[in-house]
C-alpha cells in the first residue's frame, strides 16, 4: 500500500503532498476561500454541509492539484472512497436540532439530508464518477482507520481515497486524506 | 406586488444558499426548476418550508406545487392570494 499524494487540512493551514497553500480566511470561511480559487464551477458546495464542504475541498485539491496523475505510471483515478472520524455527522446534526427546537418547528430538509456522516463520501463520488466502493466509519482517532485499510480492503482495491474527515464544532474541523495505491 | 417579488427573491436566495446571487440575478419569470435556476427535490422542500414560516401557507395539494413554483412571479401571485401572516 503506497501513499501518492496526501492532503492535510485545519482551520488555518492547508498542506498538500508538504507544501503549504497560503489562505487568507480561517475556519469555515477558509473553505469557501478555497472553493472560489480552485473549484469555482459546482454551486452544490454552497448547500453542503461543513463536513462535506470538508471532505469535498480535500478531494479536490487531492486529485486536481496534486500533480499525483502526471507523475504516476498507475492510473490516479480512486475506485473507492473510504473515510473515518470521531464525531460522525454532530455538527449538522446539532443545526438541524436547532430547526426543530420548540416553537420554531421548521425542519429544514436541506440541513436533514446531511444528517449522516457517510453522505461526504456520496458528494466526492459523485463529482469525480467514482463508482466503486464507499464507506465511512466512526472511529477514536485517525491511526485507526490503516488497520480497516488493510484487512478489509487490501487486494480488493486498486486506488482509493482514504481518510480523516472530522467537524464536531463550527470552525474547528481537521482531514488529512491520502490517494492510496495498491500494489496488488 | 414588486416589492413582494423582490423580497421573495431574497428569501429564495437565503433558504438555498445562493452566496454571490443577488435579487436581480433572479429573472421573475424565469422556470425555477429545470431550466433558469435549476432547482431540485431538496430545494422543492425548501421552498415549501418558506411559504409556510414567512407566509403562513400549507401546500396541502402537491399536485398544485407546479404551477405554484413555475417562477418566482406565479409563487408571488401565489402568496399574495393565500398569506395568512
């Protein structure tokens, strides 16, 4: 199993295959930042939810701005997603609460639809044609998830996208997601 | 009628997370779901959940939605038959 590229990303920093992009906004406003410099041409980020917007931006700059797919001799194109974290869908979840608290009974379906945390694994798939395999699972820490990479999905994947994707409180959030490749 | 029409363009935009779209953005007689915004299932939902907190309107006959949600003008023509705040 080889790590390809490998994306990390805070509230304040973004750091790709070791190198840092420079951001100007923090937190979820730095998403967005993102979102505008390098995406730019799916308005579907805007109705996301934190976790996804998250996951979403990680995947992006993972397989278009990595430069993994002109250095390879493989084919860089994931088959699978497979994603983990503590908190599963908290966040959205608490602010779709909110739309339901007493005397406001106003469930927004919008904020409903990512009341789960698999749903980021869906948006990713979705927007680079992924159709193999996706999966997310709650986890206590990012180490966990190599363990579930290896017994599960060693020789049955070629490439996947695998990894951390947290956000448990508004502006605080943390991915650190790899394009793995087998060596089958 | 106008003013109704802008500010339901306005509360269009906030209850889809429009960012960057302004109320002039939104063409009145535009088709709000296919072509012109392109609006979905989940947006139809939205846009049920606005007539009902900022206008008191219940959509109890869905089939009567389409013609309702056709353009940001027929929803306005809509609202201003049928509000009840």
């Amino acid at each position: 199993m080889k790590v390809e590229s490998q994306i990390e990303i805070t509230p304040t920093s973004v750091v790709l295959n070791g190198q840092a992009i420079a951001v100007e906004a923090t937190g979820e406003k730095m998403l967005v930042e993102l979102y505008r410099r390098f995406v730019g041409d799916y308005p579907k980020f805007f109705k996301m939810d934190t976790l996804s917007r998250l996951g979403f931006i990680a995947a992006e700059l993972l397989l278009k701005h990595s430069g993994a797919s002109e250095h390879s001799d493989k084919s860089c194109q994931p088959t699978a997603v497979i994603l983990a974290n503590r908190s599963a869908s908290i966040k959205n979840d608490r602010d779709y609460l909110a739309t339901i608290s007493e005397g406001n009974y106003y469930p927004s379906p919008s904020l409903f639809v990512y009341t789960l945390p698999n749903i980021v694994t869906g948006e990713i798939a979705i927007r680079h044609h992924i159709q193999g395999e996706t999966a997310f699972y709650i986890l206590e820490k990012p180490e966990d998830l190599e363990p579930i990479l290896l017994s599960t999905f060693n020789f049955k994947l070629s490439t996947a996208l695998a990894g951390w994707c947290e956000c448990s409180e508004p502006n605080s959030f943390y991915a650190k997601m790899q394009l793995i490749i087998w060596n089958n | 009628m106008e003013q109704l029409i802008e500010q339901l363009k306005a509360q269009i935009i906030e209850a889809l997370s429009f960012e960057d779209m302004t109320p002039a953005d939104i063409d009145t007689d535009a088709p709000l779901f296919g072509e012109g915004l392109g609006l979905d299932s989940i947006d139809a939902l939205e846009l049920i959940m606005l007539l009902d907190r900022e206008y008191g309107i219940k959509l109890a006959d869905p089939k009567a939605g389409k013609a309702i949600f056709a353009s940001v003008r027929t929803m306005a023509e809509y609202i201003s038959t049928h509000r009840t705040k």
